[in-house]
C-alpha cells in the first residue's frame, strides 16, 4: 500500500479549464498530448498551474444565450419588433411578475421546481432578490432561504448579530449571502487586511477546511481587539462555514 500512496491514479481533461501563460505554455509547466484532446494538456493539477503563476480559467457555453438569440429573431419575423435585451430595465414590472408566478422555464438557473416554488413564496420585487435567491439555492446556504422570504415580506424582524453588519446585510435583509459580504466583514470586524479576506474567501470557496480553521482564532482575536463579544463573532463564524459548507 505505501508503494501506491501519493502515485498518480489517472488522469482526466476538464471539460471547459484552460490555462493561460505570457507565452508558450511548455516553457512553464510539462505538457502531454491525448486521445481526449487536440490540445496540449498541462500535466500538473490545477493547484500546482497556480502555484507556477499561470492562470485558469473556465470558459462555460450557455445555451440560454442560444434561446435568447432565437427568440429575438423569432419576435422580429412574426410583429417587426427589434428587441435588444441590453436596453430591457432591470425593473420591467411584467417580468417581475412571471418571477412572481414561478413563469420561469427556460431561465438559466431559475427553472427548477424547487427555485419556482421558492420564487412564488418570495414575491421578487428587485434585481437584488433574484441575485440572493441564485446566490442561496445551493446545498450549504439553502436552509435560511425560509429566513430570508420571512423577512422579505416583513414576517420576521431584520436582525443584525452586530449592529456594524447592517451596511453591509441591508440588501440581503440581514442574511450573509455572497462571499463578498464575508470578505467586508472580515476586514471590519476583525481588521483582516484585504489579502487575508481574500485568503478567507478562497479557503470557503474551494472547502480548505485546514486553512479556514487556522484563520479562525485569527479571526475571533481581532474581533475581540476590536471591541466585539466573542460569543456573538464565533455564532457569526458557524453561520460563515455554514454558507461555506456547498
């Protein structure tokens, strides 16, 4: 068994990763060519190509551009209409209203019976619901999607655990949903520089259970420092790893 620990198992092409140097990418990292693909492929893991200086990136296809395009066209030919989608307002009342209804097949992302359902629960009313609403449908943070329609609709008191979180939850009605949010608050509540928020920020990301515990007591430290109940910054913590957990 030690002969086989840490050998290389197999190795697979991501469908979509690319990875970009200054210039030829063999002068970086070692290459190889495969079956799967008519390209180079890097013969490091993602992890190391970073590590090197290089950068990758995922380039998606959307096919939801397609069916916005087609139905464009189709408008034109049928009533002489020219839509550009770029000049529809972000607060078109009647496509808040099809959010409303849970109208929404062949919305990328908002499609699914569970997403609808929740759509007709919270009543979209701005661009920044349906922004938390994309942000929140997802394994971790899924649970306080409940907590967040409550208090959408004036069901359930905005509570801030500290009153210095509420410039930066107003929008999310109190609810921590995007990674920038954790990143402010770091900085704030505990002093983080911006690299170390960042640092934060990719540990919840990618699920680096080893660096987001290190940078814990860290954390409820400068919080404390900086005049903070411990009590009520490590529930704020709990509620971080929590949103981190997808």
């Amino acid at each position: 068994a030690e002969q086989l620990e840490g050998s290389v198992r197999s190795t697979g092409v991501h469908a979509c990763g690319v990875i970009i140097a200054p210039d030829d990418l063999t002068n970086y990292i070692p290459c190889a060519t495969s079956k799967e693909s008519p390209y180079y492929l890097a013969q490091f893991d993602v992890n190391l190509i970073e590590k090197a200086g290089l950068l990758k990136m995922d380039f998606l296809g959307l096919r939801t551009l397609s069916i916005i395009k087609d139905a464009i066209r189709i408008i034109e030919k049928r009533h002489g209409i020219l839509i550009d989608p770029d000049e529809i307002p972000l607060d078109d009342a009647k496509t808040y209203e099809l959010y409303q209804r849970g109208e929404t097949n062949g919305t990328f992302q908002f499609e699914s019976a569970g997403m609808q359902k929740y759509l007709k629960d919270l009543k979209p009313s701005q661009f920044g619901d349906l922004i938390a609403m994309n942000a929140l449908y997802r394994p971790g943070p899924l649970k306080y999607i409940p907590e967040f329609i409550k208090r959408k609709l004036g069901q359930s008191p905005i509570q801030y655990d500290l009153p210095i979180q509420e410039e930066l939850l107003r929008e999310t009605y109190g609810i921590t949903v995007y990674q920038e949010q954790v990143m402010l608050l770091s900085q704030r509540l505990a002093g983080f520089s911006k690299g170390k928020a960042d640092e934060l920020r990719k540990a919840m990301g990618k699920k680096k259970k080893e660096i987001i515990d290190a940078l814990k007591p860290e954390f409820l430290d400068g919080c404390e420092q900086n005049g903070h109940d411990r009590k009520i910054c490590e529930k704020i913590w709990s509620d971080w790893e929590e949103f981190a957990s997808y």
